[in-house]
C-alpha cells in the first residue's frame, strides 16, 4: 500500500528539502529587496518624452541630471506603475483561465456524465 507524501511539520526536513526551502526563501526576498528599490527609483526618476529626439530621457529629481537610458535597477520594467499593474491584471486574468480549464480537466476524470 503506497500512502502520499507525508507533511513536513509531522516528520523532520530532508537536507535536501531544507536546502529548498532557503534557496526559495532568498529568491522571494531578493525579488523583494528589488521592488523596493525600483519603487524608490520611480519616486527618484521621472520619464520624460523629447519630441525634439522622438525618444524618453530620464530626469533625476533630486540632482536635476539627466539620462538618455533607464536606469539599470529597472530591467524591463516600466518607470510608471500604471503599465505594471495592468500587465500584472492580465497576467492574474490569463492564470485563472488556465486554472479553470485545469480543474475541468481533472473533474472529468472523476466524475461522469449520467443523462
């Protein structure tokens, strides 16, 4: 008779397992770390659209300097958090599609049609 898994919090952590978890636990708060430092970018940096160049430059509103590139902390993400929130709601839209579709797949297999 196989049983499932058992739950972690009844038995002791595998050195494996643990190790999992705090390589996930770095992750999750060096993804942190950067949002909170591109967030404070977003405060420093305003992105500005020159019609002149048909191209943004980014201003620094503490020095008055600025940029012709974004400031690397950023990535690909966008200087206003309006495009963020928006991807991030479409992405949350498509995800529970996928769910949904899933679920319905799984409940095939356990249940059946009766007419």
């Amino acid at each position: 008779k196989v049983l499932g898994p058992v739950p972690i919090t009844e038995r002791e952590a595998t050195e494996e397992e643990h190790a999992a978890a705090v390589k996930l636990q770095g992750m999750v708060r060096s993804k942190q770390a950067r949002d909170k430092v591109r967030e404070k970018c977003r405060g420093q940096f305003e992105q500005v659209f020159d019609p002149e160049n048909n191209q943004y430059f980014y201003f620094n509103k503490a020095t008055g300097a600025s940029i012709w590139e974004k400031p690397a902390i950023m990535g690909t993400e966008s200087m206003d958090p309006k495009d963020e929130w928006a991807a991030t709601q479409l992405q949350k839209m498509y995800r529970k599609k996928l769910a949904r579709k899933h679920l319905a797949d799984m409940s095939k297999q356990w249940f059946e049609k009766q007419y």
